[in-house]
C-alpha cells in the first residue's frame, strides 16, 4: 500500500488513526485514548500494526507474512522495537 494520506480522529474516549493509500484502500487503527497529539497517536499506530504483522504467534493468521527473518526487516524498517508476547 503506496501512504498518500494520514487522518487522525478523536472521539469520546477513543482515537482513531486512519492510513489512506493510493488506489482508495485504508487501515484503521481505533485506540482506547483521547486529546492525544496527533503525531503520537500516529507513531502507536503504527507500532500496533507492526505487532499485529509481524509478531503475530498463530501461523494460521499470518497469512503470507509467516517467514521470520522477513518479520524482523518489517520489525526493523519501521524504527519500531518489537514487543515480544509472553
């Protein structure tokens, strides 16, 4: 997904980030968090969503992101540190 657009939505009790690519898609992040500044609310985004790709611990939803040395160049290209699940 080509990033042409950032939006970042509070609510009562919630913020949302929005990541808008070139050919219309879009991914959501909804956090339990509100009045928080727009470029952290951005920087934990991203960070859930590199959780959520990469660091996945069931195969059956990684689909084809299951191969680990890709997952810690995606860990490593994002300038994010990897929560480890325990």
């Amino acid at each position: 997904m080509q990033l042409i657009e950032t939006n970042v939505h509070s609510g009562e009790g919630t913020t949302t980030v929005e990541f808008v690519g070139e050919g219309g898609e879009k991914v959501s992040v909804c956090m339990a968090a509100h009045d928080m500044p727009e470029d952290a609310a951005i920087t934990r985004a991203k960070e859930i969503m590199v959780q959520l790709t990469a660091f996945d611990s069931d195969p059956a939803q990684q689909g084809d992101i299951g191969d680990e040395a890709m997952n810690k160049e995606a860990a490593q290209n994002t300038g994010f540190t990897p929560v480890n699940p325990s």
